[in-house]
C-alpha cells in the first residue's frame, strides 16, 4: 500500500523557513477575481501596495503552499498526484497576517483515515514569526483508491445551514484565466491547466483550484458582510463538496449570527456555495467564516 499509515503519522514534524511580499499578496488577490472595478476603493485595499491588507486565506499559499506539497513527500506518503483531491480546509489566524513576512512553518501528518474506496490524509501546520504564531491550518487531502486498509474511518463533522432564506447572497463570476492565474502563487498542479491530465483524472476539462475559490468566497464574505475588514476573520472552515469550472458562476449564500443579537460584533457566517450554471451544484459545504 502507498500510504503507511503509522509511519506517516509517527514521523516528527518537518520545519521549513517561509517568506512572502507585497508582490504575492497582489498576486493571490488577483488570482482570487479582485481588481474588478480597478478603481474601486473596495478593491485597491486587495491590489494596491500602499493600500494592501492580506485576506487571511493567503495562509494557504503563504511561502509559496509549501505546507500542502511537503505533505503529499512526508515519510510513509507515496500516491499518484493525478488521484488526490482537497477534500476541506480550515484555517485559524491568531492575528492579521502582514505584507511582509518571513516565519518558520512547522508540520506533520496528523491522522490518515480510510474511507473505504479513498484515503484522506489531515495535514496540520503550526505557523509563527517572531512576534509568536501566525495561523494554524489545517488540509485533508482526498485520495482516491487508497482506502479499504482497515483504519479509523474518522469523523464526519456536518454544519447545517439555517431553514430560513440567507441574509445575504452574492454572486462571483470565474473568469475563463482565473485558474492560470491562481496557480502562479504556487499549486502547480496540472490538473488545473492541462486538459489531457484532467480527462486522465476524470474531468471534462481543467477544473478550478478548490482553495482558489475558498479565498473567493472569503473575500465575498468579508466584503459584504464584515465591512472589507480582514482582521475580523478569525477562523474559515470548510468542506469541498464538488468541483467548479472556470467560466462559472459561484452563487454564495451567507446566515449571519452574531454573539451578542443583531448589529455589529462577534459572531460567525455560515455559507452555502453553489455553481449557478450546474443546477446550483453544491460546491463548498459545511462552511464557516467566524469574526470578531
């Protein structure tokens, strides 16, 4: 079997240096969709340095996503690339990430489940400068015919949405581009760009990143629910249910409830992400903005 479980898991955790400017952040954000109108004052504090604040999704590709990548080599990890998919992710940030860093990322394999015909491989990564930590994130990394090993199947954590209408609804257009866009921050993988290793993967044609439109939905959130502030973003949690296809439109539906009553203040952003041109087919699930 390719993944041996209790040496992947056993095996101490890898540290390696990290650093990003002004010049990935503009990046990524672009790579999300921002800059659309390019003048609007929303949109310059995503595009324009002496305007930039980081979007605390940017966890994921900080230093070029190196943290997804080192796991795919950690000891006891040998699949086939075209066989994996980003099956969730959550990200913690314990205060707003700056234009400029350099930090030491730590991680480890934290548990390897088997879900019967797949695996899903949890990577944990412990992130800090030297004011103290930065983020804390967390992948699970779908593998397809690597299950049926006899191991923990794991938990199935569900976040059912509210059964009333969604207190805010946008919609976020992906541009034909986007996803050749979003891989030059650092996910190389060919399943997003070449059409032969998509059909041999299973798909039509290239599909998006499912962290590209993680940061998009965030971004939408923060927008239009938290006032453009980053720092309110405390932690983002989600399942990805389903692929989306550049050229589509992402539908975000959002329920807002907040710690103290209506208004302003703590509280979270459960969503909801469908592709409108596919039947409203369910994209991110189990999706979680929490705020301050």
């Amino acid at each position: 079997m390719p993944i041996d479980v209790e040496r992947a898991v056993s095996a101490g955790p890898g540290s390696t240096r990290i650093s990003w400017g002004h010049k990935d952040v503009q990046l990524y954000h672009l790579g999300l969709g921002a800059g659309v109108p390019a003048t609007e004052p929303g949109e310059l504090r995503y595009t324009l340095e002496s305007r930039l604040h980081v979007l605390p999704s940017f966890a994921t590709v900080a230093g070029g996503g190196l943290g997804v990548m080192a796991g795919l080599s950690a000891p006891g990890i040998d699949v086939d690339a075209a066989s994996v998919l980003h099956g969730a992710q959550t990200v913690r940030t314990h205060r707003p990430i700056p234009v400029e860093g350099s930090a030491e990322q730590t991680s480890s394999v934290a548990a390897v489940y088997d879900k019967g015909k797949a695996a899903v491989i949890v990577l944990r990564s412990e992130t800090a400068d030297q004011d103290g930590p930065l983020w804390t994130s967390e992948s699970q990394l779908f593998v397809r015919g690597e299950g049926g090993f006899g191991g923990e199947r794991g938990p199935s954590p569900r976040t059912e949405v509210p059964e009333r209408s969604p207190d805010r609804e946008v919609r976020r257009g992906i541009r034909e581009e986007q996803a050749l866009l979003y891989r030059l921050s650092g996910d190389w993988n060919p399943l997003h760009a070449d059409p032969e290793f998509a059909r041999l993967a299973g798909f039509e044609r290239p599909i998006l990143h499912g962290l590209c439109s993680y940061g998009m939905v965030l971004k939408a959130v923060v927008d239009t629910v938290l006032d453009g502030d980053v720092s309110r973003v405390k932690g983002y949690s989600t399942r990805f249910s389903g692929v989306v296809y550049p050229g589509e439109t992402l539908r975000v539906s959002m329920w807002t409830q907040s710690e103290g009553g209506a208004g302003r203040g703590a509280g979270s952003v459960q969503l909801a992400v469908t592709a409108v041109e596919r039947n409203e087919a369910p994209v991110l699930t189990d999706a979680v903005v929490e705020h301050s």
